[in-house]
C-alpha cells in the first residue's frame, strides 16, 4: 500500500473517534444553550487541564514555535516559551477560582461577555457588547490560524492544493462543533492533549536518536551565529524573501543580533495573554468542583513545560538535520511534518501527525464555539432580541459558528500565511483587550464600569496602532504590541475608575462573596 494512503488511513481512523465523541454528546448539546455553550458546568478536573492546555496552544505548538526555532535559534522561541510557562501557573494559580466563583454569583454567567456585563451591573449592555465584538473579530483570525494550520499540513502531505485541503479541514471542524458544542470540544480536546503530548515526546525521541545524541546537535548548530544564544538571535541571509545557499550547499547566515532588555521582556509578555484567553477561562468556569482545580493546575503546568520544551527542541534538531530543508520562514513551520514522515513508518507517522490536527482542531472548536456565544447570548439575546427563547439562541448560536468559520475560510485562503505571525496578532489582541480587565475584575473591588470600558478600548486600540503604525518604525517600536497595550490598558482602568463614582454597594457584596467563594 502507498505510503501516502497508510498516512491517510491512520488519520481517517482519528478522525471517525473525533465524529464519534461529537455524536455521543449530540442529545446533550441539544438539552440547553448553557449545555451547548459551557457544558452545563460538569467537567472533571482532568478534561479541565487537558482541553484548556490543547485548545490554547493550537497548530502553533506543532508547526509555528518549531518553525520560529528552526528559523531563528534558540532565543526568540526559548523566551517566548519560558513566558507562556509562567503566564500558564500563574492564570491556574491566581485566576481559575476566583472566576469559578465569581461567574456562579454574577447571575451564573456562562460567557466571558456576560460575566463583565453581570460583575459591572449594566442596564444598558455596552461593556457586553464591546466584549462580545472584540471576540467576534480576535476569534476569526485566531480560527484562521488553525486553518492554515491543517491546510498545510494535508497540502504537504497529499501534494493537493492548500486552498482545497484548507476548505475540507474548516469544513470537518465545524460539523462536529456544530453538532455536539462544549462538552464534545471539551472531551475531544482532552484526547488531542493527549495526542499532541505524546506526538511531540516521540518526534523529539526519534529526531535526538537520528541526529547522533544531543552532542551531536549542539556541535552541528552551534556554527550558526547566534543560533544557539539566549542573548543574541541568528539572521538567515535573505534575496528576494529566500534564505541564500553557500556554493556547498550549506545555509547562509549573517552576524548575529542581540537579544537582549527590552525585546525579552517583550517576548516573555506572551505569559500575560492567558489572562485575556476566552478559550482557557471558558475552562475554568465550566469546571464543576472548584476545589480540583489545584489537580488541574498541576496537569497543565507539567503538560506545558513538557510540550513546549519538545516544540522548541525539534525545531532546532530539524536544522541540524535538514539544514537546507526550508528556504522562508512560513516554508519552516512544516518542520514538525518533515521529520514524522521521515522518521516513522507511515501508518505510524499518520498517528504522529494526527497530533497537528488534533492541535488544530482543539483550537478551532473552542473559537468557534465561543465567538458564536458571544454573539447568541450577549447581543442577540442580550440586546436584539432580549426574549428570545433559549432554543432560538441555540440555534443562533450554530449560525453564526457557520458564519465566523466561512469568515476564517477568506482570511486563510493565502498559503503563506505565517501560523507564528496570525496567532501573535490575535493573542496580543485578547491579552491586551480582557487580561487587564479580568485581573481588575477579580482582584480590585473599585474597578468601575467607565474603567472597564476604558481599558478595554484602550487595549484593544493599542494593538492595532502598535502592530500597523509603531511597530514598522523599528527601534524600541518594533517589540510585541502585547506588552505596551497590556500596560495602556491597565492605566486606564486605574485612573477611569479612581476618577469615576465608587461601585455599588451591591457591586461590593458580591465582590466580597466571590473573594470567600470555595
């Protein structure tokens, strides 16, 4: 048999176990919105951890940070990590109770936008709706992502046309989204932990055992200036947007620049986003015993550091391996792809690359599921149609997951989008939009409505003109516009709501139950 129809088969196979968890949780999807949309607050500790840590990380742990790795060396990808373990244990630490909490005593919230709309008290729903936009736009280009994601992963598999297999993998992720909402994305994306985790562990296993050991690796990347720094950054030379080829085949590098201050804190920032991901907090409200979540935060940290340790790790024995593989950085993401099909058999490697798609798949749903919440119960129900039945918003719900999903299908129709790029952009976006106004939300009883708002206009704001105005400047412009935004947020939530009118009492109580909530 072919190789490639042993590949398929072994992917088909994972695919009809994804079909069959999203039929089984069918009837239950269909019994309410608060089931369809936060599983009806029944998870386990264990599906808890696994579904936020898999459907946070995405395609981009398989593809984008071995492709940055790859590309760039050690620095920019060890940072960036080192940053996304820390925010992981801290959001787990500080976040996830109080939330847990604080989402059943504000009216039973079961959507981020709901949650701010009922913790601030609003008549008039501008904080939710505000919210619930900026979900709508940050979730599109973030499902986007995932579905340049798969559609390189099938296109390089298959040798069919990206836009063809982009189409056919957005098309799988909303059928099965579509049919069984929350607790079937919760429970697939437990199992996509699982394959991710151990698709990651093998890959990195076999490419150490291949290369000669770790010494091996070190000796034959070390050569390249500043690949293997934590200070400093390797700079591929470049012609016309392609990496140049000594006359011995060998890649060609220019001197390494520095890495140093500003551009490391700049890069670390990526931990202060998981404070704004509606895809991990969506977890912590939907967990149904509160007191598991300390098992859960130890699930999550151990998989996180495994994982992205491995991520990074491959990215640098892939260059060691096949140095002259990959002439642009998008062309680099597909590291992680090579590798599997060189080092395993096929029926094999389908099982290890498998672990792209369940990444890719765990993201999308999540995204997908939650911006068509956001729009279902905050502004349809919430302001359109406030009686609207919870049937009618069920069914709003599938339409506009449809409608957001062929939205992401436009934006990804370009094959050289790059993953690392796409989901930078939309992690900013949530970080700086909701991780300051969470943070006050929860931990400051005089944050104000007015400083709600504020903070997050400011924030969203902020990304766009750092990201399209600042950041072609260069200089001290040119780091992640998730870290100045994140700070002009917090500032204006501080200084609006110290300038504005104290909360309610009301307000205050149920700050202070939420604070003793166990």
């Amino acid at each position: 048999m072919p190789d490639k129809a042993q590949i398929l088969i072994s992917m088909s196979c994972y695919i009809a176990v994804v079909v069959g968890i999203g039929l089984h949780y069918a009837r239950r999807a269909n019994e309410s919105s608060e089931n369809y949309l936060i599983g009806g607050r029944t998870l386990g500790p264990w599906v808890t951890a696994m579904g936020a840590e898999a459907s946070d990380m995405s395609g981009w742990l398989l593809m984008g940070l071995p492709g940055v790795a790859y590309w760039y060396g050690l620095s920019d990808a060890i940072w960036t990590g080192i940053g996304l373990l820390i925010g992981t244990y801290l959001n787990w630490l500080f976040v996830s109770r109080r939330l847990r909490g604080y989402t059943v005593i504000a009216n039973d919230s079961i959507t981020i936008p709901d949650f701010f709309s009922n913790r601030f008290k609003e008549n008039k729903k501008v904080l939710m709706t505000i919210a619930a936009l900026f979900i709508l736009v940050f979730f599109t280009v973030y499902a986007a992502s995932c579905f340049v994601t798969v559609g390189k992963l099938f296109s390089t598999l298959f040798d069919i046309k990206y836009q063809y297999m982009m189409i056919a993998g957005a098309l799988f992720v909303i059928g099965y989204t579509f049919i069984g909402g929350f607790l079937a994305e919760s429970a697939s994306d437990f199992m996509q932990g699982i394959i991710m985790f151990f698709s990651l562990v093998a890959v990195l296993f076999v490419g150490v055992t291949t290369a000669g050991g770790i010494d091996a690796v070190i000796a034959n990347v070390q050569q390249i200036p500043g690949f293997l720094d934590f200070f400093g950054i390797a700079n591929p030379k470049m012609v016309d947007g392609i990496q140049q080829v000594s006359e011995f085949g060998d890649p060609l590098f220019a001197e390494a620049s520095p890495y140093v201050g500003l551009t490391i804190v700049s890069t670390m920032s990526w931990g202060l986003g998981y404070f704004g991901m509606p895809q991990v907090l969506m977890k912590f409200m939907a967990i149904k015993n509160p007191s598991e979540l300390k098992l859960s935060r130890r699930i999550a940290v151990i998989w996180c550091g495994i994982s992205l340790c491995a991520a990074i790790s491959i990215g640098i024995i892939g260059r060691a391996l096949y140095p002259t593989a990959f002439g642009t950085q998008g062309g680099a993401e597909g590291i992680f792809i090579l590798l599997s099909t060189n080092f395993f058999a096929p029926l094999v490697a389908g099982l290890v690359m498998a672990g792209i798609l369940a990444a890719t798949i765990s993201s999308s749903d999540s995204y997908l599921l939650i911006a068509a919440g956001a729009f279902s119960k905050c502004i349809y129900q919430g302001i359109m149609r406030k009686e609207a039945t919870d049937r009618t918003v069920l069914h709003v719900s599938r339409i506009t997951l449809v409608v957001i999903a062929v939205c992401a299908m436009i934006i990804a129709m370009d094959e050289n989008s790059v993953i690392f790029t796409v989901v930078s952009f939309a992690w900013a976006g949530f970080g700086a939009t909701f991780g300051p106004i969470m943070l006050f939300s929860l931990f400051w009883k005089r944050t104000t409505r007015a400083g709600a708002i504020a903070g997050m206009l400011s924030g969203a704001g902020m990304v766009f003109l750092w990201k399209l105005v600042l950041k072609p400047l260069g200089g001290v412009f040119g780091i992640y516009e998730l870290f100045p935004a994140f700070v002009v947020s917090c500032v204006f939530i501080l200084f609006i709501s110290l300038m504005t009118e104290e909360p309610s009492e009301e307000i205050k109580l149920e700050f202070e139950q939420a604070r003793n909530f166990r």
